[in-house]
C-alpha cells in the first residue's frame, strides 16, 4: 500500500470560522432517528430478529424467529417515545432533522403527518435499519435508490440529506455517485462541515456524533440514567461554546431515538438540556439540512491547486524534486512510499521527504549536502544556482555583498570546506547576513560529528520553507 486513503488531516490547526447566523458561538443539531418499523425483523424478510440498541441485555439476532421483547420495544419507540419527543421540541420550538428509514416511515402515517406539520427535516436513513457491512456494491446502490423510492412516495419529495449508520467501507462514495445530496453525515471525524472530492465530484460532508448519543444508554460504557446524560450533553455544550467564544465557533450533533431517549427517566436528561440551552443568546439551532445551505454559501468548495498524495510520479518529482537540493531520488522514493491526505500539506509532505533524507545511508545523505552551493560562492557570481538558491541567497542580501563581505565569506566557506567536506548549509530565510556570519564562526569550531548533524538539520529546514512557500 503506498496510498493510505485515510483523511488524518482535516483542516488542522487551520479551522475555519463557521460564521453561523448571528454570530452564535455553536451550532447544536438535533437528529431523531426514526427507525421503528424497519429493523431486523423476518415479517421484514429479514433472516432474523433485531438486537441492537434495545434493553435486552446481551440481546442477539435469533435466525428465523421473532422477538416478542425487542419487537414491543422497537413498538413503544413509535407508539410513547416520539409522541413525547414531538412534544418536547414543538412546544420549545425548535427544529428537528428526521434521519427516516424509508420502510419505517412507510408504517408510520401519523408519525409523519406530525414530522411534516412541524416543519422537520426528514434526511434519508435508508431503505431498512440493518447492517450494510457485507453488502455487494450492486446490493448496496439498489438499496440506496430504493429507499430515495419509497421517501420520495412517502413524504412527497426526494431526501436531501442521507445517513445510514450501519454503514460499509463504500457507502459515502455510493450516496455520493447516486447524487443530488446536499449532505452526507455517515462520518464522526470532526465538529465542522467540510468538503470532500469524491469520483469528480465534491459532496458536503457534516459529520454526525456518537458520543453525544442517546444509544450510550444501552451500550458501555454509557449513560446510567437521564442526569449522567445531561451532564455529559452540559459539558460537551460547554467546551463548544467556550470554544466559540473565543474565535472557533463548533457544530454540536445529538442523535436520539424514539425507544430510548423517548423513555420517561432518560428523557428527563434531554428536558433539562434543551432547557439549559436556550439561557444562552449565541446558539443556533438549525436542521441538519440549513447547515449544509450555510456552509455551502459561506465556504463553497474550492479546488486545490495541486494535491501531492494524487500527483502521477513525474508531475510529483518534477514539482518536488528540487526540495532537497538536486536529490531527486528523495522525491522518487517519498512517492512510492505511504503518502495520504496528511501529507498534501507543506508539514505534511515535508515529512514525507524527510523521511526518506533521513533513511538515508550517511554517504546518502553526505551526497546532498555536496549538492548545495556555497553561500556567495562562484556559483552564484556566475548566476549557476537553483531558482529557490537563487532566491534564498538574495532574501539574505548575500547577492548584494561588498567585496571586504565577499572575501570574508570566501575565506570562511574554504576553511568550513577543508575542515568538513561540504559546503557550510544554513537556512538563509532564517537570518541576515550578521546572523549568518556569526553561525558561520560558531559552527567552524563544532566536530565533525557535530557539523554533519547541524547540516542535515538545515538542509531539512531549507527543504520546509521551500514547501512552504508552495503548499497550504
């Protein structure tokens, strides 16, 4: 593998300012997944019953058999839980996404006339509430198109948003090929929205939250009752709002569920949260659906100009090549290694070139030492340089030296030489010309040992702000 397709990177320390409406400091959402009716169940055509997120302790799938237990717990989710819910957030007034499985919704006539009424969004969760680990990728795309089917007849126009949770390794890039989402949310990986390339084409991505989740209730570690809930929703609250404050404001996700979080004891925890919210001025809450709007008009997605991870290998060492001063082989090698997101960035790719410097057999790496010119030598008085020494040399005005400055470099660069067997290698961008004088005294007295240490570490820093100077 030497394309590690894992995204470590995200936007780094570089976050973006949301920009929510107001100037809120957090963006809490609030999901309800309504799943009822459309779990494992062989009335379904399932091959077994449910097991998962019930209060069955240690509940398993039994092969071609009903539950009675889960079946009348999945039940109460949509016959107390929602109605309990419903109530909750129209009487505080506040908007709700709908993560809808579309067979569920396909049983639940009064349940959606009440989404509607409400003015919920109702995002897809599916064609059914099971696992899509084992899929085929035909069996899986026919389920995605089937249930933006059955939405489609049930609520009267197409889904906009999609999430299904039991998701596979392909499910992202199959909803996105499938088109015409404004977001996908099958991703935990961060507290903002952003853009990925997905086939061609850029889908908007808003990452959903499991640890903000009501299914900790019946999952460990997790929440023993309604206050440990609260508590932990308080101060996730807390640290995004603190966060806002200072300048980085956050998106916060709850997921609910009718047959947990819709029960009395637990539900007491997700009262005193959305009371708790709303003593404060800078919050927004949105739908899952007026984020992607948001993001969408105030961080549309834009083309990067190069991204190193995806270059062909000759457009890759043509462009990174000369980094490590006339040592292309340092490109060649960091292509055929593991290169990922993580190192489209000057940080990142950097490391990708350094390790491969410092790989390197001490003869290796000697050879790219021997490759820099002397600072203010001949090379540059006949105008021999690379373009990036060129540049270097003259941000340090070592382009402009008097002649006593120039006979004094050429004596301490033949005296460094004859001592250590390369050229003296300082990052120039770093210093003046006073600066690069006095390292050039000090390191004149190091050891060997020592020099071609320091030398190593400056070519690395060189090879850095060159990057820099050319990447995010």
């Amino acid at each position: 593998m030497n394309r590690y397709p894992r995204d470590m990177q995200g936007y780094g320390r570089n976050i973006p300012n949301a920009n929510w409406p107001g100037g809120a400091h957090v963006a809490v959402q609030f999901v309800l997944n309504y799943e009822e009716g459309g779990e494992n169940n062989i009335l379904h055509g399932d091959a077994a019953s449910e097991a998962f997120l019930v209060d069955v302790l240690g509940a398993a799938p039994w092969p071609g058999q009903r539950h009675a237990n889960v079946e009348s717990m999945y039940e109460y989710g949509a016959r107390a839980g929602f109605w309990r819910l419903h109530r909750l957030f129209t009487e505080a007034n506040l908007p709700v996404t709908i993560y809808g499985v579309a067979t569920a919704l396909m049983r639940a006539p009064e349940q959606l006339a009440a989404m509607q009424e409400a003015g919920w969004e109702i995002a897809s969760h599916g064609y059914k509430w099971v696992q899509h680990k084992d899929m085929s990728l035909d069996e899986e795309r026919s389920q995605i198109a089937e249930a933006v089917r059955l939405h489609t007849l049930a609520t009267g126009s197409r889904p906009l948003g999609w999430y299904t949770g039991r998701s596979s390794l392909n499910t992202v890039d199959l909803v996105a090929d499938y088109g015409g989402f404004a977001y996908i949310s099958d991703t935990y990986d961060d507290d903002l929205p952003y853009w990925r390339f997905i086939h061609g084409h850029p889908q908007l991505i808003i990452p959903y939250s499991l640890s903000t989740n009501d299914m900790r209730f019946v999952t460990g570690p997790g929440f023993d009752n309604g206050e440990e809930y609260f508590q932990f929703l308080k101060d996730s609250f807390d640290c995004l709002y603190a966060e806002g404050q200072a300048g980085s404001p956050k998106m916060m996700s709850l997921g609910l569920h009718c047959r947990l979080v819709g029960q009395p004891g637990r539900f007491q925890g997700l009262k005193k949260f959305v009371d708790y919210i709303k003593t404060f001025d800078k919050v927004w809450v949105p739908t899952r659906l007026e984020i992607a709007r948001h993001w969408a008009k105030e961080h549309p997605y834009t083309a990067p100009e190069v991204v190193p991870s995806e270059l062909p290998k000759d457009e890759f060492v043509s462009r990174y090549g000369s980094i490590f001063e006339h040592s292309h082989w340092i490109a060649e090698l960091a292509w055929e290694s593991e290169l990922a997101p993580a190192n489209d960035t000057a940080i990142g790719l950097h490391f990708a070139l350094r390790t491969q410097f410092r790989m390197a057999t001490p003869e290796e790496r000697l050879a790219v030492l021997r490759a820099h010119p002397d600072l203010a030598g001949k090379l540059a008085a006949a105008k021999r340089l690379t373009a990036d020494s060129t540049a270097e040399q003259a941000s340090a005005g070592l382009d402009a030296l008097t002649d006593a400055e120039r006979e004094k470099f050429t004596a301490l660069n033949n005296s460094y030489t004859q001592k250590f067997g390369f050229p003296f290698i300082i990052a120039v961008r770093d210093h003046d010309k006073a600066g690069i004088l006095a390292n050039f005294e000090k390191r004149l007295a190091n050891s060997a040992e020592e020099e071609f240490a320091t030398a190593c570490a400056q070519v690395e820093r060189i090879a850095l702000l060159r990057l820099k100077a050319v990447l995010p």
